[in-house]
C-alpha cells in the first residue's frame, strides 16, 4: 500500500511540473515518423538541429543498413545500450568531437517568452554513450532571446551556457541531472542543449579520454557522445491570476488583465473548453459573459464580474432657507463609502446656510449616483430686536421690559409665552421666536445692574418699640465702604456703624435718648456710572420722635 501511495504522489507531482514545462515535446515523443539512421533529426518536431546532424533514437527501431551507426533504436543501438529515462519511446544523442571541435546542438521554442525579473529554473537528464571514447565537463543549456546561429556544420556556439554542469559527465549507466535556476531579463523564448563555452569561460573546459571502444561506429567511437532527455523550463513560482475589476455598473465594462508566467488561454462561461482569447486583455462588455477563465498548463483561475446598481441617493427637494438659519442635508445611503458634497465637504451629512445648487456625489464599492438639491430664497426672519448686552439700575427704576418682536410663539427663558416680559433683577435672558412662515429665531440678552451710589437718609423716627419707624439708619445702594455716626446736641457721638444694616434704636449708653434734633454724617466710597471710584459724605439730622 505504502509503494503505491509514493507512486501516485510522485505521478502527481511529476505531472504538475510537466504541465508546468515551457519546452515544446521536451521528451522528443512528438514526431511526424521514424527515423532511418544516423543524423535523422529532422522526423522531430518543434526541434532544430542548427548546422548539425543530431540523432533521433526510437524504441523498436529496425533498420536495414549495415552501418553500426545507423542502428537508433533502444534500448540497444549503435553506441551500446541505453533505456530511455522515462520509460516512453525517444531520446536524442548529440556529439562533440575531440579534439577536433566540432559541435551538434538542438534548439527549440519556447512556448511563452519569459517575464522579467521572473526565476526559471532549467532541467535536463543526460548520459554518456557506451561506446564513447570521451567523457566532458560544461554540458548544458542556453535560453536566449533570437535563436543562436551555428555558423557552418559542427562550429561552435561561444555562449555562456545559462545552465551548465562545471563536473565531467562520466556514468554510462544512469540518468546524470543537469540543474539550475536562473532570473530572466525578459523575451527570452528560446532553448538550445548541448556544449558552450568561450575564451573566458571558467573553470576550463575538460575531456577525460576514457580509451578506445571498438564498437563498430567510428563516428561515435572519437568523441564525447551524450543521449539527452526530458528537458524542462518552468517557473520556480507559477503565478496563474486574473486582474481587474469585477464589480461594475450596469452598462459598463472591464478589462481583464492576464498575470501569468506560463502559456495561457481564456474561456468563458457557456463554453468552458473552447478558446476564447490568448491575449493579455479581454475586455467585459455590457451585458456579459461575466464568467471568465485564465487556464495554463493544468491551472485555472476565474473570475465572474458583479453588476452592482449605484446607490440610492435622495436628497429633500428644493426648498427655501430661513433668513440667518441653515439646513441639515443628509445623504447616507445603505452601501455608501465616499461622500463628496460641492462644497467640498466629505461627510454623508452637510450643513449649508446660503442659497444656490447643492450636490452630492455617493459612491459604493464600485458605481456612483448623484442628487442635487436647489436652495433659490431666504424666507424673512428678521433679528429678535431685544437689543444688546446693557446696564440697568434697577434701584432708580422699578422694572425694565424686553420686547421680542412680531411672531406666532414666544418661549422664554423665564418660562414665560408671550412678546414682552418685564425684569426685576440682573440676569440672562432668552426668547426663541416662532414666525408665522415657520422660521425659529433666537436671542439673548445680558442684563447687569450698574448704578452710582445712593444714600436716601430719612429726616424723623420713632423709637417707641410699636414696630413701626422704630430704628434710624439711611437706605443705602452701590456701595462699596461706609461708616454712619450720630451726634446730640453737645456734639458728643453717640452712635458709630460701618455695617449699612445697622441703625440707631434712640438709646445712648443704654438709656433713651431726649426727644429732639440729632445731627449725622455718613462718609461712603462707591462707582460711579463709568465704574470710577468715588468717596463722599453726607450731613445732616434727624428728630427723634416718642
């Protein structure tokens, strides 16, 4: 159980990475016939043998010629015995002659160009032939941008190999990996295996001459031969994604972008296995297909486009705007991400408070909608006229009345509902006014009590404890210090008080004094009505009556 499990997990991975190959028939099965002998390359398909003569090599191959090196078959052939690597029906041999330098090469197209700054990776399985009389280091492959040119039969390619094995090749026996990843610079779509090296190549290019064969084909017998296999150009990370938008607005269209580095075609929805495009872009029209899909060697991605309606925006409609007032316009809407107002304004709500055409643009994850509200007149609502901030001496005048000015409802701060209130002390005061055209306006009033000071002093009183008149003293407003003494006849003070609400009850030391003419002086400081400091003193008299 365990080796068949192994068995099916290496199939599966194998065939990932083979349907992830950039190189066209990279195990040579693909041929339009047999080969007859020696050189015969040219049955291959989407390979080119350059100026060379290379060898195809085919299973259950039978020939009639009596040339030892026309026998390609496998696994047993002209140069010894070799099964191919993989079990199917072909392989191919190139050789390299020594010394006299002489090169063969295959070269084929790759099925995409590469991608820049994209990472390949580059494999290749070879052999040494059994008959071969030498073995070579520098084996490899070159993928280039043009098809290199052989410039006459068996010259060499003086490229650096973009993948090469720096060890000499010496197993006649197995499959020798021959690995390597390299970065593209991009538009590189063509692959060509065999020996390269320059002038400058390093470490230096090495034979090992491994004695003479005897195998019956000379032409194999002096030089380096090697059977080549299963060449491979895959991206190290396939990337296989479709990009664009995929929500659009009704009767609109996207474009689809292509982001692979492996040979790709488009299907879409209805027709699944037919191609429907092998560019890059194809565009979404209105009314679809909206499902696509992006396939590339065994992988598939797919989109399908959404068509979302705009959202719905409803502004109030037109209106007009109370005179020094403003309106709440509210465009939220289910769905809504952005919010642009013409004002400028970013918010779903806008707080406008002049005339004109107002506008807001809503937009959702992917369409937009607009609504536009007209402001065209202000309805009158003229100014609450209670007037400004003022100073009021409410010691001089009983009452001080607000008027609030024509309206249909009037809310004071006092709790009072009508136009005119009347004050009695200082305060804030407030007045919402309600018109008959449905404007609201607001005003307050700051009212604070600013008098210059005032003594009123009066001219008699009766001590004679009936609770009335019974105790002297001056009434007294806006002051600031004070002090109040009475003197008899004599001169002699008899009463002294700093306090403004202590007066004399017409005793002296206890006892009551004389009826008669009492005279007094009060020295106060104060502000006057510009908020100046000011001292004066008042003299006079007071009859004490029983």
């Amino acid at each position: 159980m365990k080796r068949i499990l192994l068995g099916a997990i290496f199939l599966l991975i194998w065939t990932c990475v083979a349907a992830q190959n950039l190189v066209p028939n990279p195990s040579f099965e693909l041929v339009t016939g047999s080969p007859i002998g020696e050189g015969d390359w040219s049955k291959l398909q989407d390979w080119d043998g350059l100026n060379g003569t290379p060898d195809l090599y085919e299973r259950g191959f039978s020939t009639g010629s009596v040339n030892t090196c026309d026998w390609v078959g496998i696994p047993a052939n002209g140069t010894g015995d070799c099964d191919e690597e993989n079990g199917f029906n072909h392989y191919v041999g190139l050789s390299f002659q020594i010394p006299n330098g002489n090169r063969e090469y295959l070269c084929a197209k790759l099925k995409a160009p590469l991608l820049p700054n994209e990472n390949y990776r580059v494999e290749m399985v070879v052999q040494l032939a059994d008959s071969a009389q030498y073995a070579i280091n520098l084996l490899g492959a070159l993928v280039s941008k043009q098809k290199p040119a052989q410039n006459s039969p068996g010259a060499p390619i003086n490229l650096f190999a973009t993948v090469k094995e720096f060890n000499t090749v010496t197993d006649r026996n197995f499959w020798i990996p021959i690995t390597g990843n390299f970065q593209a610079q991009g538009g590189e779509e063509y692959i060509t295996i065999g020996l390269f090296r320059t002038s400058a190549s390093a470490p230096a290019f090495a034979f090992t001459n491994t004695g003479a064969r005897n195998s019956g084909c000379q032409a194999v017998e002096t030089c380096a031969y090697y059977f080549f296999d299963d060449i491979v150009v895959r991206p190290l990370n396939v990337r296989v994604n479709i990009d664009g938008d995929t929500i659009i607005c009704p009767g609109e269209s996207t474009i689809l972008t292509a982001d692979c580095n492996l040979p790709y075609w488009w299907t879409i929805t209805g027709n699944p296995t037919d191609t429907f495009s092998i560019n890059k872009d194809v565009v979404v029209p209105p009314g679809g297909p909206y499902t696509y899909y992006l396939h590339a060697e065994g992988i598939t991605d797919s989109v399908t486009i959404q068509i979302l309606p705009p959202p719905p925006v409803n502004l109030v409609s037109d209106t007009l705007i109370c005179e020094g007032d403003s309106i709440q316009l509210d465009a939220t809407t289910p769905g809504g991400i952005d919010y642009v107002w013409s004002t400028g304004s970013l918010t779903p709500v806008a707080l406008l408070s002049d005339t004109g055409d107002y506008v807001v643009t809503v937009t959702n994850s992917a369409c937009s909608a607009t609504d536009t509200v007209r402001v065209p007149a202000f309805k009158s609502n003229p100014p609450v006229p209670l007037g400004d901030d003022s100073l009021y001496c409410f010691f001089y005048y009983d009452t001080l009345r607000l008027d609030a000015g024509p309206g249909l409802i009037w809310q004071w701060s006092t709790g009072s509902a009508t136009r005119r209130i009347t004050i009695l002390q200082p305060g804030t005061y407030s007045v919402t006014v309600n018109r008959a055209n449905g404007c609201v306006r607001r005003a307050e009033m700051f009212v604070d009590e600013s008098c210059d000071p005032a003594i009123f002093v009066p001219n008699a009183f009766t001590p004679d404890d009936d609770g009335i008149n019974d105790i002297f003293k001056p009434y007294i407003n806006n002051v600031l210090q004070y002090n109040f003494r009475i003197y008899n006849r004599r001169g002699q003070e008899i009463f002294y008080s700093e306090d403004t609400e202590n007066g004399w009850d017409g005793t002296y030391k206890g006892e009551q004094a004389p009826i008669g003419v009492y005279g007094y002086r009060i020295n106060f400081t104060g502000l006057d009505s510009e908020g100046i400091k000011v001292k004066k003193k008042i003299l006079g008299t007071v009859t004490l009556l029983r």
